[in-house]
C-alpha cells in the first residue's frame, strides 16, 4: 500500500481492498482494525467509512455483488440465443470462482452467515436468491424456445446447475483437483442432454 | 451449563459443546474464551485440553469427522446393494447436513480454510477427499455390479453427487426452501437415470 503515502485511497479503493481481505479471512474476519493497517488510514478514520463492522461488511458484499453482475451475469445475458446464454453463465462463473482471489464471496458467506440471523444474512441470502432465479429465467427462455424439452422444470434444472458450480468450486479451490473445470463443463453437457438439449 | 456446576465436564463433552460453537460462528470464530465461559471453566483450563486455539480446531474437526463416520458413511456402507448403499449415502448425508445445528461442518470450513494453507486446511481437504473417494467406491461397486452402465465414469458420477448435496445445503439452510430435499433426491433420480440406472 506505498499508494496510500502518496495520495488517499478513494472510499472505492478502500473497499477493493476491504473485498481481497474479505475473501481470505471471510467476511467476519474482515476487521477494521486489519483494514486501517492495510490501507495506511486510523481506525477512527475507517470508522468515519463504514460507520461500523457490519457497515463495511454490507458495503462489501455491495460492491462485490455490482462486480458479479457486471462479470458474470451481464457478458452472460447479452447473449440472445438461450443456450448460449445458459453456457455463458456457467463459464463466467467458473471464471469468477476459479480466478479470483479467494473463490466466490457469496459461496463463502452461504455458510459463514447461514445460522446467523441479521441484516448481513439476508444480504447474502438476497444474492443467492437473485442467482438462483437468473440460472431458472435462463432456463425458462431456453424451454420457451424449445432448446430444452418442454416439460423441464427450470426450478430443478437451476438447482442442479447450481450444484455442479458448487461442487466446482470444492474441487478447484480446496481439493486442487486440475481436472475442477473439465468435469463441471462435462457435468453441464450431461445436464443438457439429460433436459434434452 | 449447570452440568458444569454439578461435575466437571469431560473432555468429549467440552469438545461438543466446541463443534455446537463452530457450526454456529465458523470453526475460526470459535475462541478458547468463549468455549471456557460456555463451559464454566478457566481459559488457562481450557488451554491445558487444547493447548492453542489451532489445538482446539483440530480436535473439534477430528470428532465431527468421527460423527459424521458414524452417522453417514457406516449406515450407508452396511447396505451390500451397491444403489441401496448410494442412496444412503445421499440420504444419511441430507439428515446429516440439515438437521445438525449450523449444517455441514466440513461444508462452512470447505470455504473457511479454502484460501488459508496450514494444518486446519490440511485436515479439511482430507476430509473432503475422503468423502469424495467415498462416493467414487460406491459408484464404482455400482457399475461392477451392473447397476450402472459399464462406461460411467465414478469421478464424474461422484463431481455430479457432491454437487447436488451441496446445492441443497444451499437452498436448506440459507435460501430456507422447503422443497431442498425433494429438489436433491429427484436431481439423484436423474442422476441415476443419465447413468443408466
């Protein structure tokens, strides 16, 4: 952080930064304290930021929620053909999990904050609901369309699809498997065909 | 704990009392001074069981792998007909992960540790990979037996079951759907099914 001698971070840069910390040591592990130090700034004044603890966690899952949208959902849903769509998805995903630091904060956070109940909980369980519904719109277009067959259920298709990105994310990021991405685009060809695409 | 005031607990019962702690704040977010208070002892008390915080981890993710043994892989394993034993693997698992305070241990710590090397993370990829491993046997018994088709791959079967489990996690305890156990067992059916079965 030889750039917060120069200049002061932006309240944006501030919490890049608060996101890189929250993905290694979880968002409950994210401190103002350890924050402060990191970018050159008192607690008192990272106070003045967030106001509290649980204001810089909602900040952070905000702004890590804008960049989902923007990396994985958005290229995604530019697509115009449905199956296109549904394949862009699950490969920006992977690219979301698989590359950034520290894996998928909402993956995190699912567990970390799922038996505590409180404004921070439902944030997470806010993005995981909006997720799960953009995987069943893909798939609803892609019935509509007749790419996949018509009695699919776009509920349990979703919830499959999520599964393997799950499942994914284990592989490549605690197991080390190399082989993470090749299976879940094996899983997700199999799961097409098996709708009958 | 008013046990606590009418005996001393035992070493096991602290260490439940521990895995109580850890499914509810993460096994990170459990402190040798919270667990002491928890169980009316000194925390110089409870550093003479553990011996450090890394002490205490261990051995609560040592007798939660014991449990988990216990109560989902040895039912499931008892089954000598290879689907009978994949379908309890899957349903112990399901009980396992929904009904236990805070959910899957291994699952919270899975992304906890992913990113923070050391001897935690080192005991946690053991046990997902033995649960993996697990899941691959009982596929594998499965296609020696006829039960699936003769070029069913038990790594992938297994990537697609571990998925599924993970994504009713998912939907069980953060989303809170009420239809995460009869989404899972209809996503095995499928699976069954696209394998052969």
């Amino acid at each position: 952080m030889t750039q917060a001698q120069l200049r002061p971070l932006s309240h944006e840069e501030i919490v890049a930064v608060a996101i890189e910390q929250a993905a290694q040591a979880g968002l409950d592990g994210l401190s103002i304290g350890s924050l402060a130090k990191s970018v050159g700034l008192s607690k008192s004044g990272l106070f003045g930021h967030f106001g509290s603890k649980q204001g810089l966690q909602t900040e952070v899952l905000n702004a890590c929620h804008s960049r989902f949208i923007e990396r994985v959902v958005q290229p995604a849903v530019a697509h115009k053909r449905p199956l296109a769509r549904l394949r862009a998805l699950l490969e920006n995903w992977l690219d979301w999990a698989g590359q950034s630091d520290g894996g998928c904060l909402f993956v995190a956070t699912a567990t970390e904050f799922d038996d505590r109940p409180g404004p921070v909980r439902d944030q997470v369980r806010a993005a995981s609901s909006n997720w799960v519904a953009t995987l069943e719109r893909a798939v609803s277009l892609a019935v509509e369309h007749g790419d996949l067959a018509p009695e699919t259920s776009p509920r349990q298709f979703a919830f499959e699809l999520h599964g393997l990105m799950l499942s994914y994310h284990c592989r490549k990021r605690l197991i080390e498997s190399d082989q993470a991405a090749s299976m879940a685009k094996a899983a997700f060809t199999r799961l097409l065909k098996s709708y009958g695409a």
